[in-house]
C-alpha cells in the first residue's frame, strides 16, 4: 500500500510513526546552516497538517480494501443476482403480467355477471316484500275497521239491550207499585172493619 506505513485491521493505510526526535522525524541539522526557522516551521507545520488533517492515504486504503472485498473475493455473485433479478421482473412483466390481467379481466366480467344477476334477484325480492308489507297493511286496516265496526254493532246492542232492560225494570218496578198500592188499599179496607 502506499505511504510505506502499517496497515489496519481493516486493510487500510496508517500514518507512518513518527521517529523520535524533533516533529518530521528529521533533524533540524540535516536542513543545512542556509535554512531560516521560519522556513523549517513551515515545513514541520505542513507535515503535521499532513499527518492530522490529509486523511487521503486512509480514505485511499479503505476504497482499495472495499473494491477488493467486493470484486476479487465475491466476484459476480451480485452482478449475477441483479441480472437474475432483473430477468424474472422482465418475464413477469412480459409474460405473467398479461395473462394475469386477461384472466382477471374474463373473471371480472363473469363475477359482474353474476353481480348484477344477484342484484335484479334482489329487487325483485325487495319488491315481493314491499308488496307483502303492502297486502299486510292493507289487510290489518280492513281487520281493525271491521273490528271497529263490530265493536260499535256490540255497543249499540249493549245500549238497546240495558234500554230494554231498563225499560221491562221500570214497568217491573209501576207492576209493584201498583200491586202494592192495590194491597195497601185492600189492607186498608179490611182493617176498617
């Protein structure tokens, strides 16, 4: 890998260790008595910049260890599930789709047949009641009528016969009267005597 570092666990790029000594691993001495300080603080800052900050030669690492992961050691097992996939979504598509859609459609218009059969049964059932209803309507207003009727009949043969009653009461009760006036008379005669 490159970098020249150690690899991780999992197969990417670390950052080198530092050597001992001053940041850069290099000696200040090795620059030559020309160098500045600044110049060399410069440079040690974009070292450590480069080790803290620039996670490219990770990033790198990882990526290698990802397509190697994916392509050497699976191989085309995915590629090869996709195509199968996508072969058994064109063959529904061109083969299943359709025949389900015509055997749909010749069951969808026999189950409308038998729908719209079923419901001209059942109006014609709803009508048969409705004029049951009617019949039985019609029926119990002539029975209630006839049984007002009949109770008006039964009242004015109570009133004729509690007036006839009545009537044979009062000539009952003017017989006894009279009788008994005719007896008081006689009583009256004979205690005279």
């Amino acid at each position: 890998m490159s970098g020249g570092g150690t690899e991780t666990p999992s197969g990417g790029d670390a950052a080198p260790t530092p050597a001992a000594g001053p940041v850069g691993g290099k000696k200040r001495d090795s620059q030559g008595p020309t160098s500045s300080p600044v110049h060399l603080i410069i440079k040690d800052l974009g070292e450590i910049h480069s080790r803290l900050l620039d996670h490219r030669p990770i990033i790198q690492g990882e990526t290698r260890y990802f397509v190697k992961e994916f392509e050497e050691k699976r191989g085309l097992r995915e590629v090869r599930v996709l195509e199968n996939l996508k072969n058994v979504i064109q063959e529904t598509n061109e083969q299943i789709l359709p025949k389900c859609k015509e055997t749909m459609q010749d069951h969808l218009s026999q189950v409308l047949q038998r729908l719209q059969a079923a419901s001209h049964l059942v109006h014609k059932l709803q009508q048969k009641e409705q004029e049951q209803r009617q019949l039985h309507n019609q029926h119990l207003l002539i029975s209630e009528k006839q049984r007002i009727a009949q109770w008006e009949d039964f009242m004015k043969e109570q009133q004729n016969k509690q007036a006839a009653v009545d009537e044979e009461h009062k000539k009952a009760t003017e017989r006894l009267k009279e009788q008994y006036s005719e007896m008081e008379k006689d009583l009256a005669k004979f205690s005279s005597f």
